[in-house]
C-alpha cells in the first residue's frame, strides 16, 4: 500500500512514462482520482465541452489510460491508479 502523501507522486511519475500525450490529455488525467469521475466533473475541471472532451477520453481509453463505465463515469487502469 502506498502512503496517501506519495499517491499523487508516483501517478505524475506513471503519467509522465505514458509516450505521446498531449497537455490537455495530462490535464485530463490530472482530474482523476482513485474513485470513478463523471465526464461532466471532468469538463467542468478542464474547461471544454463534452462534445470535445468526448473524443478525448476515447484516445485515452483507446491508449489504455482509461476505462469507461456505465454512466458516462471514468476511472484510471489500474496500473495507473494509486
């Protein structure tokens, strides 16, 4: 188990290995958490519409990033999460 203090840490170190991400894909991922978020919360986070935003989640998922579930809600793969 990692100390929560390192948690956020060791995912910009994760995140930071992923090749070829673009700043606003690393500002979407700065929204996550360890608990699934709702696009909406994640628009609203990064400032662009859901339309937008849709299409990058879908590149990110489609890298392994991320997972969709039921919901519109996302979470990080686990091998990115902490």
């Amino acid at each position: 188990m990692v100390a929560p203090h390192l948690r956020g840490q060791l995912l910009v170190r994760k995140i930071a290995e992923l090749p070829r991400m673009t700043r606003l894909e690393k500002k979407i991922i700065d929204q996550f958490s360890t608990e699934p978020i709702q696009i909406d919360q994640i628009s609203r986070g990064v400032k662009i519409p859901i339309e937008e935003l849709a299409e990058f989640l879908l590149a990110l998922e489609l890298k392994g990033i991320v997972r969709e579930l039921s919901g519109k809600r996302f979470v990080l793969e686990d091998e990115f999460s902490c």
